[in-house]
C-alpha cells in the first residue's frame, strides 16, 4: 500500500503529522507521503511517528501553482527538508495567504457573510490560512452540507468568496523541488478542467521544466480519469504516481488505505527509489 499525497493539520488537514501517519499505518499503507501545502514543517513529526509505527515515510510537499492564470498543484517528492532554499521558497509562497485571506472574508462580507475570517484563522490555529478553512466555516454555518459544494456555491472563480491570487510559477516549483534532491509530480490533472489542447501543452512544458511524473490514480480522479491519465502519461513519457489526497474524515475524496492499483502501462514514479527495494522485497 503505497499512498503519496496526504494532508496534515500543518496545511488543510485535521490530523497532526503524528496522527495521520499513525491513521495510515492502522489502515494498511506500508509508504506514506504527507505533502502538506507549501509547507515542510510536518515532516519531522511525521517521520519519527513513521519510525514508531514501523512504515516509510516519505519527505513530500505540494506546491501552489499559478500556470497561464491557472492554479496548479506540483508534488514533490523526497525533497530535503532541510534544504534552505526550499525553505524559503515555501516561506515566500506561505506570505502571501494572509492578505488573500482577508481579502476573501471581505469579498464574503459582501455577500452577508460576517466572521469568515477569524473563524477560519480559528480552524488554522498554526497552519497555513487555505480555502478549506473557510469551507470547514461555511458547512459549519450552513450554507452548503458539505466542503464540495461549499467550493462549488462559495469559493471557485465568479463565486462571493474567490479571491485571484498569484502563486509560484510552474519552473520555480519544479527548481525549488529538484535542487532540493526531489522529483516533481503534477497533482490532480484531471481537476484543473483544461481541454486537451492547453493540457497536451501543459504536460509538454512540464516535462521540459524537469517534471517527473503526473498523478494517475489520486481521490480527485475517477476512474475513467485513471486511464485517460495513464494514456498522457505514457504519451509523455512520464512517470505514474498515486495518492489518496487525504485530509481528514468529512473533507476527503477518498480515505486512506483504499487506492486502486496504477493500470498496468504506468511507470511507477517509486521505480528507482532505494527507499522501495526492501519494501518490495519483503
Ligand atoms: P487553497 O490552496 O487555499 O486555494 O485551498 C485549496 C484546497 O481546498 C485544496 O487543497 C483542497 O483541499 C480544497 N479544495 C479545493 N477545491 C475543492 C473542491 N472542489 N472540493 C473540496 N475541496 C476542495
Ligand atoms: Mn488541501
Ligand atoms: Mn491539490
Ligand atoms: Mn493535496
């Protein structure tokens, strides 16, 4: 069971790095990524809590992307956390959430929806202020049942609570993950609602930057979507990867421990990692 995309409560998730690597063990993941938004400072937590329970954990990050006024979501992999570079890199991308934060509540305030912000900086406590916080807030008050149609209802573009915002470009994401020791894997494809066109554009341009590998099963994909992401893939010659995307019981796609296999034309982004060869042995 190899899951490599998951969240902790030091970005959007609800567990603590520890409670969420022990979550994933009890639930039968044997490799776990947590891959917190622009944000590292789970990953020693999580690896002594890895250590405890006896499963691997791998050193993740997914990165806030801006690609032609788009938002893209880059996972790296086996980065170095103690990279400073990196560290600034995410620090930098970390800055700007504040003030988008306010300006999001204000844009909410408009449409008569008082207290987003504090309430969504109660939920973040620590962490990093994302739109999740608000949707948690906005389920909470009732103005929708769940955090999708919250997005849906609140928070995507044209809707009260959407904010632009300008993120790392694509090759800077890729650099800060490579020189860092890692491998960079485009999240979710299938959410980012590109045609064709503008994907077969994005997949090239990728794979020029330096881009390892795309998400082909991921809890944001059905699965339909994993064969027609193995497909690019393969056409790319990228690498596959998988992640259940994990955040928490309620505000999930999909919970942990129940990712379907690559398809079997799919090159798994772990192929060459040294970390596998004892797992797989085993
Ligand atoms: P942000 O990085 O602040 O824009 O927040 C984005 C986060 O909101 C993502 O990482 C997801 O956890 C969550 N999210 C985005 N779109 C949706 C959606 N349609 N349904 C549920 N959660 C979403
Ligand atoms: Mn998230
Ligand atoms: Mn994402
Ligand atoms: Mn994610």
């Amino acid at each position: 069971m190899i899951d490599l995309h998951s969240h902790s409560n030091i970005s959007d998730g609800l567990l603590s790095p520890a409670e969420l690597v022990a979550h994933a063990a009890n639930n039968g993941v044997r490799v776990l990524a947590l891959t917190d938004h622009d944000d590292i400072g789970g990953l020693q937590e999580a690896q002594q809590a890895a250590v405890q329970h006896g499963i691997t954990l791998i050193n993740g990050v997914e990165i806030s992307v801006t690609w032609k006024k788009r938002t893209l979501h880059i996972v790296g992999l086996n980065v170095n956390p103690d990279n400073a570079v990196l560290q600034a890199g995410l620090a930098a991308v970390r800055s700007g959430r504040l003030e988008r934060a306010r300006q999001m509540a204000l844009s909410l305030e408009k449409s008569g929806i008082h207290g987003s912000f504090e309430a969504a900086s109660s939920y973040a406590q620590q962490s990093i202020l994302t739109r999740m916080h608000f949707a948690r807030f906005l389920v909470e008050k009732g103005y929708a049942k769940d955090p999708k149609s919250v997005f849906k209802k609140y928070l995507v573009k044209g809707k009260p609570g959407f904010v632009n915002h300008e993120w790392m470009s694509l090759g800077s994401a890729i650099d800060l993950i490579i020189n860092s020791g890692g491998v960079a894997v485009l999240a979710h494809p299938g959410r980012y609602e590109i045609k064709r066109t503008n994907m077969l554009l994005l997949l090239e341009e990728f794979r020029a930057l330096g881009g390892t590998a795309i998400e082909v099963v991921t809890g944001s994909h059905t699965a339909a979507q994993y064969v027609e992401y193995a497909k690019y893939a393969q056409l790319f010659g990228l690498k596959a990867s998988q992640g259940s995307d994990y955040h928490g019981k309620g505000i999930s796609f999909m919970g942990m421990g129940r990712l379907p296999e690559l398809p079997a034309n799919c090159i798994p982004v772990w192929q060459d990692w040294p970390q596998m060869d004892a797992l797989l042995a085993a």
